[in-house]
C-alpha cells in the first residue's frame, strides 16, 4: 500500500490517509503559534482507500489533522463529521497531551468543531534509523516491568525535571538499581500518547497506567518531553548497561471507547473498517473498554507491522508484550493461531529475532488462550501467579501444582512434544495486588478509584497474617516478611522467563488497591525512601544465585532424566525426609513441604528447600562421596538483619570436599 501519514520532503509534505468508505477527506493545517486552522486541503482519491496530497512549501515541524465526510448513522456504525478534527493513525509525534472533554463525543451538527480540544499531529522527519542489533534478552531471564512515571516521581537521586520520564530511566542510580537486580530487559508499561476515560475526569482522576491509547506511534509528551529521541536514547543507555528494553503496546482497542466515546482517530475515518461489529451495527467487546481493534483486516495489520517496525528501526528496542493478545489473533471473531497477523509478526524480518511476550487471555468468546501462541511467543502465565500464591497462602492439596509450575508447566507449554516452556512466571503484576499487599490484604480496597469497591477482581488468592492492612504487630509484620520472601524465592527458582514488578522488591504497597489504573498518586508513585532495604538485598542475592545457577535459569521442561552427567537427573522431587516423594505425598492435602533437587550438566547439585508450613522441619538430603552440602546463599552476605525464617525457601549448594557426608538444611 502506499505510504501513509506525513512524507516529508525538501519541497512540501505528502499526506495521505486510508478509508474505505468516506466521501471526502481533507488536512487541515494549523498555526504553530496559536494553534489557529489557516488551510483546509481535500485530500485527493487514488485508489484501495487512499487519499493524499502534496503541499508544497511546508516544512517539517508542520502540524496538521485530518477531517472527513460521510454518512453519519452512528446505530450502523457510520460516524462521519467534518467537525471532528482526527489524528493521523501513521502520527509519530503529537504536540500535547489528549484531554478528554465531552465535546469530543458531540453528536454531528451540534456545531462543535473539536480543533481546539485536540492535540495537532507534528509533520516530522523521523531520525536516523538505529543499528539493527540483536536482543540482549533470552527467554529464563528477568523481566523487570515498570511504570515510567510512577516508578521515578519520587526518586531522591533523579534531577527533578527528569522524574517521570523516559529520560530517568537513563540516569546512573536507575541503571545501579537494575543491575543489582540482575535485570535482563525492562518492560515500560505503555509509553505511547493515551486519552482518560470519560468518567475519570469528574472523580478528579487519570489514566496513570496509559492502556487507553488514540494511536499506535505517538509517545505521550507527559513521558517523553524530548520525543523519540528520549526513547532511543534511554533504550540505547540501558543497552550498554546490559539491559534491554521492551515495550508494552495496545493494539486491541483505543480510547475512542464505546457509542458514547469521543470520535478522535480511527472512529472518524472508517469506524466500520478499523473496528470489530456485531452483525447489527454494534461495537464489539472483547477487550471490556467499549471497542475492539479489527486486527483481521488488512490496513490495520499493516499498521500494526509498521508501528513495530517503527520501534525497532528507530528506537533499538528488544521486543514487544502485547496487551489483551487474542484480539490479534482473532479471525472473523474466533482465536487462531495462525491469524495472518500474528504469523506476519513472528515472519517480518524486522522482527524476526525480536522478542515477543503475549498476555493470552481476552474477555471475548473463548478468550482465554493461555499455552495457544505461535512458538515464537512467551505468554504471561496467570496459572503460575495463581498456583503459587495458592500454596504459600496454605491451600490443601496444592503441593503436585506448585512443583508443576517450578519445572516450566509443561502441562501447558509442552504441547507437540515442546522441549522449553515459553512460559513468564510471575507472582504480581501491574493489575492486581502488589506482592506486598497479597500477605497483607485478604479483600481488595478500591475506593479511591470512586467505584464503591466495585472495580478491580474479588479473588485475589490473597490472605493478611491476621490483620488486615498497616498493623504495629510484630508478629505479623515479621509474617508477612517471611511470606514476601517465599514468593520471591519461589519466582527466582521457576523455569522459565521470570517476570518482577518495579517496587515489589522492596515491599511496595497499594493499600490494597488491586485496580490502581488510576491512581497518579502516591498510591502508585515508589517510595524510594522508605522501601524496604533488608527484602532489596535478598531479592539482589536471590539475582545473583540464579544468574550463577544454569539449573534455574534453563527453560528446557525438567524430566527427571539423567543430566549431562552420569547419574544425575535434571531434577528429582524429595520429601524432607531426602526420599522421593511417592504418589501417596503427592496426594495428601496436608502436605506444605517439598525439596526439588536440581541437577546441571557440569554435574552440580542445588537443593531448592522448600516450607510452606509456620514451624521449623529438618530437611535431609542425600548425600554423595567426596561432596558436602552448604547454603547458596550466605545471609550474612546480603545483611540480612532478620534471620530467615523456618517458613520459607532455602537454596542449599553441593560443594566438592573430598569427603563423604550427609547434609542437612533448615
């Protein structure tokens, strides 16, 4: 197709737009002074849906919309007005922020030219593209995902005017900070140009998270002031550091929302063609925010492709994770795996070596497709937060379920005979508790967001340690202490990709808040100051065990097959007695403690210890001639002012003596 959007040229500017069914389409160009309309243009048809135009004598920097004229019967799905001024869908760069205003959802001929209320698409050159490099991130590796706003607002060592931007994130203490975390690639939560949603604005909130984008290109100016080169360069800083970067994106629906939402881009263009409907006009909802993206059609799949391709040329980014995944998959409105966009994506030699992370699960008809994506996918695992959180909050029978996820699930990633699992494991994400909250918190506690508590999940597989929210006991304190530390441990010792939320750990807290979406706020903002320092060192130690461990960092499914080395299985699973567990342990409900025995190909040995119960238990382990057992992780060593807990995970390493002996772990 042709190219669309703005082209700059030394002569003029071609512009060019894409819709099927509007009559007439024009640019409007707009002072850069006053943000005052001084030309209105009629973009010329050319064929396949193409409008364009050159003007000659502009100049980059230009800044400019479109309108459009058709037929307006909203209850089919038309929603043509030449009032709406519309945002280039091809925009790189826009010159505010969205606003939401009720004017924007103004029916057609109540006289409302939108102009005004909406920020102007800047014609701009875009730079040089970057050197192609490989991706510094390989599946086993730690995810680190982040707000960018909230992750820095409050950091003390960031220069004010850079806290809540991509720019600190190339500052010296953030990259200190992800390395002592032993970060493989950071995951900014969406960074690209969003719009509130219509009740926000009254309860006197925002959209802090940023998944209600207008557009696929466009930074947001609130966290990119310095535009894309701000991106390309916090992506290239973090790079010499080691770290890669990947980019949360939203390509399932847009803010223009339900028939009530504001006609702002794609609605004002071709609302039939760039959107999923019902077979009587209705929009679609598969995505529970009012519209669904048609990822099955071919402009919007080349639109996808090229705001990827966008990424990578121009900013070096690792990878993608894709919000709400199975809308781009969706075929005619069903899942397939082999829709033509996700096999475009995995095909593209732009992206072919990128990295590629699915959330599988939509709210659509069959939605839910966890261990479905192509091979070329990591999928968050929502089976392993869930079966985790069940076991160290002391559910019955959860032993057999907690050791399937620490192997990679192979009950959902081992389709096909699959020898690695594309699984990412995490305990706490951006929606949901944090994993403080989760020991702290039994219930949700959402009224700030001024839902009455109705927003956000009811189950959270949570539990409080016996008071519910901030308590002075010390008991509980410490409980809730032990607990972070076994979720941590229990997440650094899984197979597979491994995903940490900024701030977990070192204890953030939501208050309880598990639908924080929009909370701009303290709520959501990291308190560096006050974090907790002791459970940062031993999440750094817990770093530094699995980047020297082969055996946790491996994604292969463990068999309990022989390894590398003779007589020594990738894994066996132990009672704390040092014998294999029997059919009858796995079965017994009652049972909280387990011992996975992990074998590497250089024929080492590392115990992963594992209490789910409050008292102390002796763990034996087998003993091998000429070995001895001691901890992998020293907790002098981490400063550890609390000593770790009889509940818990404990990691015991086999070192050579020269001497025989049984080990024993506490």
């Amino acid at each position: 197709m042709t190219q669309l959007g703005a082209t700059n040229t030394p002569e003029g500017i071609r512009f060019a737009a894409w819709s099927s069914s509007a009559r007439r389409l024009w640019v409007s160009i707009f002072d850069e002074q006053d943000n005052r309309e001084i030309d209105r243009l009629e973009l010329q048809p050319e064929g396949e849906g193409v409008h364009a135009l050159f003007v000659s004598g502009l100049a980059a920097g230009t800044r400019y919309g479109f309108r459009a004229d058709g037929d307006y019967a909203p209850e089919l799905g038309l929603w043509f007005d030449p009032d709406k001024l519309l945002i280039d869908p091809y925009a790189a760069e826009i010159d505010r922020p969205y606003a939401y205003h009720w004017r924007l959802a103004a029916r057609r001929n109540e006289g409302v030219d939108t102009a005004p209320l909406m920020p102007k698409t800047v014609a701009r050159a875009l730079p040089e593209a970057v050197p192609v490099l490989p991706p510094l991130f390989r599946p086993g590796g730690l995810i680190y995902e982040l707000n960018v706003r909230s992750f820095t607002k409050l950091h003390p060592d960031v220069p004010e005017e850079q806290r809540g931007t991509l720019a600190a994130l190339a500052h010296p203490a953030i990259i200190a900070h992800l390395k002592r975390l032993g970060v493989s690639a950071v995951e900014l939560m969406p960074v690209t140009a969003s719009i509130d949603e219509r009740h926000l604005p009254p309860l006197g909130l925002s959209n802090a998270w940023g998944y209600n984008p207008v557009t696929f290109m466009a930074l947001d100016p609130r966290l990119a002031p310095g535009g894309l080169a701000e991106l390309r360069e916090a992506v290239a800083t973090l790079r010499q550091a080691g770290i890669g970067t990947i980019l949360d994106l939203v390509f399932n629906h847009t803010g223009e929302s339900d028939r009530l939402g504001p006609t702002l881009s794609l609605r004002g263009l071709d609302n039939q063609a760039y959107y999923r409907h019902q077979p009587d006009g209705r929009l679609v909802n598969d995505t529970g925010t009012g519209n669904t993206v048609a990822c099955d059609h071919p402009v919007v799949r080349d639109m996808v492709l090229d705001t990827l391709r966008h990424f990578v040329r121009h900013a070096g980014v690792d990878g993608f994770r894709f919000d709400l995944a199975p809308v781009l998959g969706r075929v005619d409105g069903m899942f397939d795996p082999a829709a033509p966009l996700l096999k475009a994506i995995a095909g593209d030699p732009v992206l072919a070596d990128r990295v590629l992370v699915a959330e599988p699960w939509d709210i659509g008809p069959d939605g839910y497709q966890l261990g479905n994506f192509p091979a070329r996918f990591l999928e968050w695992n929502d089976r392993y937060r869930d079966d985790a959180r069940r076991f160290w909050r002391g559910d019955v029978g959860a032993v057999g379920a907690l050791a399937t996820r620490l192997a990679g699930s192979s009950d959902v990633f081992g389709k096909a005979g699959q020898p690695a699992s594309r699984t990412v494991n995490f305990i706490a994400a951006h929606d949901g508790m944090t994993l403080a909250d989760i020991v702290a918190y039994e219930r949700k506690h959402n009224a700030a967001n001024g839902e009455q508590n109705r927003d956000g999940h009811n189950d959270n597989l949570s539990w409080n340690n016996g008071a519910e929210g901030e308590t002075d006991n010390a008991a509980i304190g410490k409980a809730r202490f032990e607990d972070q530390c076994a979720l941590l441990a229990t997440l650094f010792a899984s197979r597979g990709t491994i995903m940490l939320t900024a701030g977990d750990e070192f204890g953030r807290t939501q208050n309880g808040n598990n639908n924080a979406y929009a909370q701009d706020n303290a709520i959501t903002w990291l308190d560096w100051t006050g974090r907790d320092q002791v459970l940062e060192h031993y999440v750094s130690a817990l770093a530094t065990l699995r980047r020297a461990a082969p055996a946790l960092s491996d994604t292969h499914f463990l068999t309990g097959q022989s390894a590398a080395a003779p007589g020594i299985p990738d894994v066996a699973w132990l009672s704390e007695t040092g014998m294999p567990l029997a059919e009858a342990d796995w079965n017994d409900p009652g049972r909280h403690r387990l011992v996975m025995l992990l074998g590497d190909a250089g024929g080492g040995r590392l115990a992963v210890i594992i209490n789910g119960g409050r008292r102390q238990c002796v763990f034996t382990l087998p003993e091998r001639e000429g070995f001895r057992w001691q901890p992998a992780i020293e907790t002098q060593a981490v400063d550890l002012a609390r000593p770790m807990p009889g509940r818990g995970v404990n990691f015991m390493i086999e070192r050579r003596t020269g001497k025989g002996g049984a080990g024993k772990g506490s």
